[in-house]
C-alpha cells in the first residue's frame, strides 16, 4: 500500500484532472474509483486531499518511483479520455504532471487565486537576473507563430513595454488618461510613476516587483522560465490558481515545438483565437495582457503574512526547517495560506517580541520601559511569556534594562529584516518593534495577524488564554 501522503496526493491530481474542463461524467467518476482502488487510496486521503495544492500534490508525486508516476499519468489520460475526447484543460494539465515528473526542473506552483487575473492563455518568459539579448529579441514574430499553434500568446515583458512607449510617443497623454479611468483614486504622482515602471518595465523588473510583489506569488526561479496558467483548484473552500514554471533552454525554438506537440498531442479537433496584444487602428487596447498589466500596476499591494508562535504544549510541536545542513526547530513563523516560513529566534528573543505584540494590541498600546512603575510588571509578564514559549522555570532572563533588551530587540529586527516578509512585503515595517515615543516600544501590526498555537489548532492573539492572561495582569498582580 502506497503513504497516506501519496494517496492524498494522488487522489486531488486526478480529481483536478476530471474538474480540469469543468464536465464531470459518470465514465470518469467510474474510471476514478477503479483508480483509487489501484492505488488503494483510502476514505481519509480522499477527504485530506482536499486541504492540499495541486502544486504540493505534484510535488509529492514527483519524488516518488518511476512505477508510481507512470501508473498515475496513465490514469490520468484514461480518465480524460473517458468521455470521448481530451479538452484543452486536461490536456493542459497532464502535460504539466509529466514535465515535473521527468525532474528537469520544471515546476507546478499554485497560489491563492485573489483578483488575479494574470495569465489566461499566454505563455510568459521571465527572469530574476539583467536581461541578456535572446531569440526573442530577435526572431519574436516566429517563435510567436509557433506558440499560436497551440492556441497560446506569447508574451515578453520588453516586447510590451515598448509598445507602451510607441504609443505613448504617438499619442501623448491617453495613457495616463487610461489609467485614470482605470484608478480614480490614484495620485498625479502615483499615476506618473506606473506610466515610469509601464514603459521602461523589464522581465526581471515583472517578476520581483509585480509577480512578487504587487501579486504576492511566492514565485522562485534560478534562471529564466516560461510561465503557463493551469486550470484552477479549490484548497478547503479557498480558490488556488496553478501554473506551470519550466527552465527555459538554450534552443528556444526546439523547445517551444516540443511544448507544443506536448499539448496538441492529446487534444482533440479544436480552434482558438489567438489575441496578438496590438490593435489594428490607433485606439489604445485595454485588453488581454495588456489590460491585465494595466490593472496590476494601479492597485496597492496588501500583504496577507501572518505571524504563528507556538507555545510549548503535549499537542503542540515546533516548526521544523532545515538551513542547508541539519533539521532545525523554532516557535515562531510567518505562515500565508500553505506557505510557512522560520522566523528562528531564541525563546528569550521570541518572549520579548511577545511582550510588545500583548502589550501593543492592549490598552497599554506598548511597553514603556521609561516608566519604573511597569517595571516589576514588565519583567513577571515576560518571565510568564518566556516560559510558554521555552518551558523553562529557571535562569529567567531580565528584560528591563537596555543591555538585555537592546540585543533582544536587535535580534528580532534582523532575522524578520531577512524573512520572506522584507523580501515580498511592502508593509514589512509593521512587524517591527519601533519606538513611538522616547521608552515606548509597540508593533503595528493588527493583533488579527498574529495567531498563538497552544493546542489544539491556533487562535488569533486576541482570542488566547495567553493575552487575556496578560491583559488581567496589574501592578497588583
């Protein structure tokens, strides 16, 4: 019998394999249970299936024997082949399956769907290094009818950018003016600076500031790749938009034929219209791509990064990371959907920022530690708050004086200044301790982003034992 994890996984690949087209017929549901039964995927994987990603199901799938993954790519074209013909969709996807399984670095990512509409049927190139000329500079117009033939548009962030600023040359002003239209509320300056970032944007420039960032998809590459849109999932009730990432090759042209004969292979009789992103008369285009690009670069970014701290508890465990040499554990993480990262500090450092986190979200609105009336206070909280998160009774650090709490507060600042917060958050200074005012210590973040985990499951920090306890607490007490 195969691990539950593999089950699971399995079992949400070919149940987004039969949703793919959005038709579900009795042939496939038949073809489905005689795959669980191959597979012996239980009731209970069946269920967990759904709290899982494509991209993780992929993931799992891949690390798995060539046995394995053969047998699940077979049940995955005979269950698209059940009703008669294999759609774009399910061709889509089991093409996607196949190209992670053969582990030559391509990738099934998925991410929480939002207002993105980015990517319906492009094919996009991106990079994280300063653009070099390739065959896409040069031979555009034919690796473009390439990509036609399987109905998809290619796409190159400089190819756009310089239409914009054809456009913008010949027409001066209607961009703006369409941008307007777009983002009322936008500044003169916030509208001239996205007509700056439009017309002068480059591939690295789209993939750090506006996949990353404005859009929030935790999206890593070592080198340039082709980004394809793969149907859509739904994870626990929330919906999750899937790509596809593969390493571009040197030879762009043979491997865009490959991916195409790839696709078409499976498809059945179909026809597309292919959207060339360039209207035929003078008007602007507000379409497409274009539209898209558009969209994104007027909305502000709103970061969604949660802090967890866990507390020491029987039915709780650390959060295990590993930093390229041994398995590691901390109690405090930055989580966004299924995406979970180490904030790895001490106990005594995590306490502290604890402290700040109760003592901001109280009526107190931070910790003064100019104030020496707090300061019996302030050390028995942090001596509670310090023992929660070390389950240790004795040798309590102090937190009062500036030579503890200085190299404490440091310590916090540096390891969120290098998480994946500073790196994908345009709000990450809300998560800092900062001094409002001469003493006063507090973090801005809404004490609705900060969840304490003591077992079982989480609660927001204004929900938990932990900061009623605090909030109880007196100069009395």
């Amino acid at each position: 019998m195969i691990k539950t994890d593999v089950q699971k996984s399995v079992f949400r690949i070919l149940s987004d394999t039969i949703k793919s087209d959005n038709i579900i017929t009795v042939d496939e549901l038949d073809r489905l249970e005689e795959a669980c039964d191959k597979f012996s995927i239980s009731d209970q994987a069946k269920e967990d299936s759904y709290a899982i990603t494509l991209g993780m199901a992929v993931e799992t799938l891949s690390r798995q024997g060539e046995r394995i993954r053969k047998n699940v790519m077979q049940a995955m074209q005979e269950i698209a082949l059940k009703d008669g013909e294999c759609s774009r969709a399910e061709s889509l996807i089991i093409m996607a399956i196949e190209m992670a399984c053969e582990n030559n670095g391509a990738k099934v990512m998925s991410f929480e769907s939002g207002d993105r509409p980015l990517l319906t049927a492009q094919l996009l190139y991106i990079e994280d290094q300063p653009a070099k000329t390739t065959l896409l500079d040069t031979a555009f117009a034919e690796l473009s009818g390439i990509v036609r033939m399987c109905g998809m548009e290619l796409t190159y962030i400089p190819r756009i950018a310089r239409h914009f600023r054809e456009y913008e040359n010949g027409r001066h002003g209607d961009l703006k003016r369409v941008l307007k239209l777009v983002s009322p509320l936008s500044s003169e300056s916030d509208l001239d600076n996205s007509i700056a970032a439009i017309e002068g944007m480059t591939t690295r420039y789209f993939y750090t500031n506006v996949l990353r960032g404005k859009l929030g998809m935790n999206m890593e590459i070592d080198r340039p790749s082709w980004v394809l849109r793969l149907p859509d999932s739904v994870v626990s009730g929330t919906g999750y938009a899937n790509f596809l990432c593969i390493p571009v090759e040197n030879d762009i042209r043979l491997q865009l034929l490959d991916l195409i004969a790839r696709l078409n292979s499976r498809l059945s009789s179909y026809s597309i219209t292919v959207n060339d992103g360039r209207s035929k008369e003078q008007s602007f285009l507000y379409s497409g791509f274009y539209k898209v690009l558009l969209d994104t670069m007027t909305i502000r970014k709103i970061d969604k990064w949660n802090i967890h701290i866990r507390l020491y508890g029987d039915s709780v465990e650390q959060f295990r990371y590993s930093d390229g040499q041994r398995i590691r554990k901390c109690v405090m993480t930055i989580r966004k959907g299924f995406e979970e990262y180490p904030i790895p500090l001490s106990g005594r450092d995590v306490a502290f920022y604890l402290l700040i986190l109760c003592a901001s979200a109280s009526n107190e609105k931070g910790v003064d530690f100019h104030d020496e009336s707090m300061r019996k206070l302030t050390e028995k909280r942090y001596a509670e708050l310090y023992r929660h998160v070390s389950r240790r009774d004795t040798d309590l650090p102090q937190v009062w004086f500036p030579e503890s709490r200085i190299p404490m507060r440091s310590r916090v600042a540096k390891a969120i200044n290098e998480s994946v917060i500073a790196r994908q958050s345009s709000l990450q200074d809300i998560y800092l301790p900062k001094e409002t005012r001469r003493g006063l210590l507090s973090v801005q973040l809404e004490p609705g982003r900060v969840f304490i985990d003591s077992g079982p499951g989480s609660k927001p920090l204004a929900e938990s034992d932990l900061f009623r306890s605090f909030c109880a607490s007196s100069h009395h007490g």
